[in-house]
C-alpha cells in the first residue's frame, strides 16, 4: 500500500509541479540546501501518466510505445506479456517496465478487476491486433 501512495504521489507532484518548481528553485549556479552535488529539475513535458481500470478478463490490444512505459499495480491483479515471451502475472505493488518499440499488452487477470499507472515517455503508440484468447489464456 505504501508503494502505491508513493507512486501516486509521484504522479501528482510530476503533474502538478512542472511549472511551480522552476519558480522555487534557486537560480542556476546557486547551492540549494536541498541536495549535495549538482541535481538539476528536468522538463517534464514529455512525461504522460495515467490511470486504466480492467474489469476482470478485460486487456488492451497488442501495442507498443517509441519511447517504453513503465506500469504501476495500484489494485487487483494483472497480466503483461511481451510478444514472443510468458505471460507475466502483477500484484499490488508491482512494476513493470517495457522497453522501446516492444509489442506487449496488458490488463486484468480472468477474475479480478486490476487498476494500473501507467508512465510513459513520449512518442508514439502503435496499435496492433487484438489480444487473443488463446494468448490470453496463454501458459505463464
């Protein structure tokens, strides 16, 4: 549970702090008590984070994103799969990272509702097919 607040306040704070931070921060150059060595605030305006409920069977299609997405689980349970790999079970408090350009889908396990995070990076998403049952249903 703790994880998922963090990663909801992660969200939050990248969302709704982009602009307020560059007006708290000290000018370039100046010690900011704050940290040690040199840490700059990055532009997040290539960052897209998002919430998807799954009701229970329910999954995306095959997809894939230019720039990868790392997943959150916040509720239930749900599956992942990388096209030409396993399918890949996720509790609460998981994370899953899909790398650039790479096939996959994911959703809700046969019988139970899954709430997910989603981070992506930018770019593209390329849609594909519909996920199968039988892949589905496919062997972990």
């Amino acid at each position: 549970m703790k994880r998922v607040a963090l990663v909801l306040t992660f969200a939050l704070v990248v969302a709704a702090s982009a602009r307020w931070t560059r007006a708290q921060q000290p000018a370039a150059g100046n010690d900011d008590p704050r940290f040690t060595g040199k840490s700059d605030t990055l532009d997040a305006k290539d960052l897209g984070v998002g919430r998807r409920s799954f009701e229970a069977g329910a999954r995306s299609a095959w997809h894939s994103h230019d720039k990868g997405q790392l997943l959150f689980v916040e509720q239930g349970r749900g599956r992942v799969q990388r096209k030409g790999e396993a399918v890949k079970e996720l509790k609460v408090g998981d994370s899953d990272y899909t790398a650039p350009n790479v096939v996959h889908w994911h959703g809700a396990v046969p019988t139970e509702r899954y709430v997910q995070v989603a981070v992506s990076f930018g770019g593209d998403i390329k849609w594909m097919q519909k996920v199968t049952d039988a892949e589905y249903n496919a062997k972990k």
